[in-house]
C-alpha cells in the first residue's frame, strides 16, 4: 500500500521522531552521565538528521511543502539553510549537469584552468580531500570553508531566497541555542558532535556521482543494507533516487531489487558491494583527480574552486 494515499508517509515520520528523541537525550541526560557516548549519539542523530532534511525537500512525508518545512526547522547541522539545501540540491538533480564544476552546486571537481592556477599547498590538500580519510576528516571544514564562502556571496548579492532562508536558519539555530543551554551539553561538545556529524555523511557523498560521457552513467549504486544504509536513507541506491525521486527512501530497496539489471545497464556498472568495499579501496587512496577529468584545460572566465553543497551535507 502507498503510505502516501493517506496523506502521510509514517516510516519517515516515526524515524523523525525518534531522531529527535535520540538528539535529545543524548544532549542532556546522556551527556550529564556518559559524554563521550552523547558526542557520538548526537552525531549519528545529526546525520540522520540531514539525511531526513533530504527526504524532506523531496516532497516527504506529508503532501503539504509547508508541513513538511516546518518539520525540519530546527537547525541541528548548524551550517546548511534548510532553504539553501533544498534549493541546490533539486539543482543538482539536473542530471545533464552532473558533476560539472560550474553548474552542478554539489560537485567535488574543479576546472582544470583553475586548478592550474592553484598554489601547491592548496593542491595538496584537495588531492587529500579526494582520499575518503582526508574527506571525513578534513573535509567537514573545507567543505563549510567553501560553502559559507558561497553563501557569503550570494547575501551579499542578495541572490533570490537567500537572505530568508538564512533568517529562517537563524531562528533555528536560536532554538538549538535556547535548548544547550539549559542542558547538560557544552557548545565545545556539541560542535564536535557536529563535525562528526558532517564527516559520517561524507562516507556516503564520496563517490555518489563520477566524471562520465554519459549522464545516465555519472551515479553510484552501493547495495549496502546495513546500519550506513539506515544512516543515509537508502541513498547509497543512488541512481534509483535520481530516477524516481519522489519515491520514499524505505521503498528504494525493493524498487532497486525488482530491476536491478536495468539499474546496473543504465549507470554502466558503476557498483559497489557495501560500503566496507568502499573503505578498503580508497581510504587512503584518491578515486577522481580534482580537476574534472572531460572538461579541457584550456582559458576559462570563470576563476573560481566550485565546491557546493554536497561538501557539506
């Protein structure tokens, strides 16, 4: 049955709920007791968080947009505008667009011109960036360096939608402010929490799109069922999710399942068995060069690292 026919989609609401339940203890009568196990708890529940701020701006689980904003007003992740996360996400599932440096706001590679022109520490860097220990390490805070950047771009120039969604986040982080500080956990705590957070989630963006000819070839399938798979909502099917994005992440699996052949035709075997495989290939090694592999190092105009916010989220 279609959960959504009766106006709702109760997995995903159930799993808010419990997400906030979990956030909540975890930050008061856990950490008053056991903090370095609230530090953890309330990562997971940031992550799990962000990724139902994903199911959100996909149209879950209720019908109404409004309805379902509402449910992701806190700002838990600290950084990303809910607003902001849903207007550059539905960019990004342009799929024509994937991976471009310019025009996808959630690609990890830069314009060959531009990388160029870079200086050797900066290069160094994002080549590490490129290695899964340097992304769920150094890339919390390269990813926000960049994305805040941007962002601090788009106020200024008072791009459309911008300065609401950033006061709308601010009134969010108010209540996340409100809430610490009348519980056990400490700021210092809780940014940790925040940036383990953020690098758990990079576990699943490492490798979700590839330089490609072909667009349709460009997203990952991880057939993963564990606890990551839970973690990120099913999205390491992630060329089911391009495909049918309004399908709710706990009817991704057996929607993969009944045309796995398809799947697998269509992104050109672009698979990976579970995210343990993805660990012991490339935790210490770079999957992609940081310049787009099919874009030619000739002039560009356009002089800028473009890193969005699939570096963050």
């Amino acid at each position: 049955m279609n959960t959504k026919d009766q106006g709702v989609e109760w997995p995903t609401l159930i799993l808010l709920a419990a997400t906030y339940t979990l956030w909540a203890l975890a930050t008061s009568l856990i950490y008053h007791n056991f903090p370095a196990l609230a530090i953890l708890l309330t990562a997971l529940a940031i992550a799990q968080y962000s990724s139902l701020q994903h199911e959100i701006l996909h149209g879950h689980p209720f019908r109404s947009p409004r309805l379902n904003e509402a449910l992701a007003f806190p700002a838990l992740n600290l950084t990303v505008p809910f607003q902001r996360f849903r207007d550059t996400h539905l960019a990004h599932h342009h799929d024509p667009i994937l991976t471009d440096p310019y025009d996808d706001p959630e690609s990890n590679y830069c314009d060959p011109q531009v990388w160029a022109t870079l200086p050797a520490p900066v290069k160094a860097l994002m080549r590490l960036n490129n290695t899964l220990l340097g992304r769920v390490t150094i890339g919390p805070v390269l990813g926000n360096i960049l994305w805040l950047k941007n962002e601090a771009i788009q106020l200024w120039a008072n791009a459309r939608g911008t300065r609401r969604a950033w006061a709308l986040h601010v009134a969010g982080l108010a209540l996340v402010a409100l809430w610490l500080s009348a519980t056990a956990m400490p700021w210092w705590a809780y940014l940790a929490a925040a940036y383990l957070g953020h690098a758990i989630l990079k576990i699943r963006t490492f490798l979700e799109h590839r330089a490609h000819e072909a667009a349709r070839a460009r997203t990952v399938i991880v057939e993963d069922r564990g606890p990551l798979a839970l973690l990120f909502l099913n999205n390491n099917l992630h060329v089911v999710h391009h495909m049918h994005p309004s399908v709710p992440w706990y009817r991704l699996p057996e929607t993969y399942a009944a045309n796995r052949d398809h799947y697998l035709r269509r992104n050109e075997g672009y698979v990976y068995r579970n995210y343990l495989e993805v660990i012991l290939r490339y935790f210490l090694r770079t999957k992609d060069p940081v310049p787009h592999p099919l874009m030619p190092a000739t002039a560009s105009n356009q002089h800028t690292v473009q890193i969005g916010s699939e570096a963050i989220t």
